[in-house]
C-alpha cells in the first residue's frame, strides 16, 4: 500500500482551477518528482501536501491517517524552498540544530544527530562558519541537513536547485539524489526542469493545467511519452499526425513509418512522435535495414555539442524535424541536402491530436 495517497485533489484560486481532481500514490521510499511549466499547480499540490494549503476538495493520507485535521508543524514533513530560508545569525550547527531544538531533543541527541548530518553531506569541518561564508552549494547542502536532521518521514523538496546556476545544480544532482537513497527517505521533489527530474526521480508525474497527464520511471517516460502534451514538454519537436495501415505500418507526411509493436487498428488516427537520437546520416548507397525509413531534406542548422550533432532538419512538407547525432560524422553544411535513416525503435504512437503547425521555435 501506498505511504502517501492523494485522492481527487481540487483547488481553486480566483474561479480559476489551479488542481483539478489530482490522484498519486506515493511508495514508502520513492523519490517521486512533481514536473511541468510554470503555473501547471505542482506547488499548490506539495503545499496542500504539507499542510500550507487546504484542498477545496479532495483527501491527503499519509500512512493510512487522514491529514485533514493534522495541522503542518504536527505532520514530521521536512520542507525545503528555493531560496533555503537559512538562519544569517546562526552558524552552519545553529542551522542544523534549529529543528532538533524544536523537538526538545535533549543536547547529546542534538550534538550527535547535527554530526551525523554534517558528515551526510560533507560538512563536518564546516560546523562553526557563518553562512554569509559559504558558497551556493555550501548553503544549499545546509538547507538539506537542517530539513533531514529531524529524522521526516517524508521530504518535500521545492525547486531547490532553481537559485544555483546550471554547473553547480548537475554536479549537485547525483549527490542529493545518492543522499536521499542512503536515508531511504520518501520524497516529492518539484520542478520545472525535465533533466533535473530525470537525474533524480524514481517516478516523474507530469503536470499540466492542474492534473497529471502521465506517470511513469524516466526512462519509459523518455520512450514512451503518453501524449503530446507531455512529449512536448519533454522537448520533443518531431510530431506529425499518422494513420494506422493494414500491415501495422503508419502512413505520415514523412512516408511510412514502422513501430516496433503496436496494438492500433487498421485506420486508426495516430499522432506520432519521432525521439531526437533515432536518426543516423545514410553514407552513400549505405543499405537500409528491415523497417528503416529514408527521408530526404535540407539541413537548416547543425550546431556542435561535444558529445553530438544538433541537426534541425527541414523535410518536403516545411516541417522542421530536430535529431541529435553522433559526433562520429559531421552534417552537411547548412543549406545542403542530407538523407536521414529512422529507427523503428525510436517512433512513438500516441493518441491522435489535431496537431498545430508549430515550429521548433514556439
């Protein structure tokens, strides 16, 4: 059974709907991360979980207990914002201990817990500084062992990269995740970001609108967006409507595309995404393999990225379709025509949408 259970979870904010009939469960354990744009109502959702706001409708339970009634300092969730909301007059021990204190811990427990914490996080000769004297990281790996040093049984985590730039926020990702693990601590993390989420999420739920549009291990959501919402989101740009033939294959404005396995009818109106990695540049009279796809077109940009190729891509139809590609062999210069081969595996079916003629630039 599930630790945390959210049950058609509404919220309204000046008659407009900010949650609407939201549902999640939550295993013990789980780092789950709340994702999607500005506004979607991911944070309305985390204050609602610990108690900041109040549903218009809608059930929060935490281990089988209503929390309707439970007011937020009684919940033992540990919150940790953006901005890290530290203590300036107090040294990296004062901060640390500030919660422990609250819980009229007795000095020993306190003392014994703040070192436990300093060493989680690589602080222990940081004790005694003042926290004008620490770098971003610094400060933001305090944040974190003032929110864990309580013992919480569960971690609500917003934005807590959002202020740091992007250098310091990757090399502190893996590090927060490897943290949480060790504790074995349940966790919904919020953001905006779909790589920070793939870094450190077990699950990831994306939110649009005030619901959640799908919920999934990053891995199937990266391969298997379940609509276009979400792939878009994601940052794909390569959709186009498609219909389902009699050989399963799919008719699109690109020509026919194979999937690896597919349940669709015969007629069924598909919108199909194409993933970015699924493209390779055909050498020549290189053959092309069962199920592969040839499609010509111009290169309209190719940007170096070290480890890849950026190719924007512009097919017959006007569309721009964006690939990124191997550093093994160089595009074509901009302006040249190019042959692109498609892998079947990297073609996703999804619901049909009247999609809009949208550029990679919306």
């Amino acid at each position: 059974m599930a630790l945390l259970e959210l049950r058609s979870i509404s919220k309204t904010f000046n008659h407009d709907p900010a949650l609407d009939h939201v549902n999640l469960d939550i295993e013990e354990g789980t780092i789950l991360c709340l994702l999607g744009p500005s506004g979607c109502g991911k944070t309305t959702l985390l204050r609602i979980i610990a108690g900041l706001e109040k549903a218009d409708a809608g059930d929060v339970y935490f281990d089988n207990r209503d929390m309707a009634a439970i007011e937020p300092h009684r919940r033992n969730f540990g919150m940790m914002f953006q901005e890290f909301a530290l203590f300036p007059h107090l040294n990296v021990m004062g901060n640390i201990t500030f919660g422990l204190k609250m819980q009229n811990k007795s000095r020993a427990e306190t003392l014994k817990r703040t070192r436990e914490m300093l060493l989680l996080v690589g602080l222990e000769e940081y004790a005694l500084r003042g926290v004008s004297e620490l770098s971003g990281g610094e400060r933001q790996r305090v944040a974190l062992a003032r929110t864990l040093a309580p013992r919480p049984k569960l971690v609500l985590l917003d934005e807590p990269f959002g202020s740091l730039d992007r250098a310091l926020r990757e090399r502190l990702l893996l590090e927060v995740r490897n943290i949480l693990k060790r504790l074995g601590v349940t966790t919904v993390f919020v953001t905006h970001d779909q790589a920070e989420a793939y870094a450190v999420a077990d699950i990831i739920a994306v939110m649009d609108k005030g619901r959640i549009e799908q919920t999934d291990t990053p891995e199937n959501l990266y391969a298997h967006p379940a609509n276009e919402t979400v792939a878009r989101f994601l940052g794909f740009h390569n959709l186009m409507e498609g219909l389902i033939l009699p050989d399963k294959t799919i008719s699109t404005d690109l020509g026919v595309l194979h999937h690896i396995d597919h349940n669709c009818t015969q007629g069924t109106e598909v919108t199909v995404l194409i993933r970015p990695d699924g493209a390779k540049i055909r050498d020549g009279s290189q053959p092309v393999e069962d199920r592969e796809t040839i499609v010509n077109g111009i290169v309209k940009d190719c940007l170096f990225k070290g480890r890849n190729y950026h190719l924007e891509f512009q097919v017959s139809t006007g569309q721009v379709l964006v690939f990124e590609l191997s550093n093994e062999s160089r595009p074509s210069p901009d302006g040249s025509s190019l042959e692109l081969i498609l892998s079947p595996s990297a073609v996703v079916i999804m619901p049909h949408t009247k999609l809009l003629n949208r550029t990679i630039h919306d």
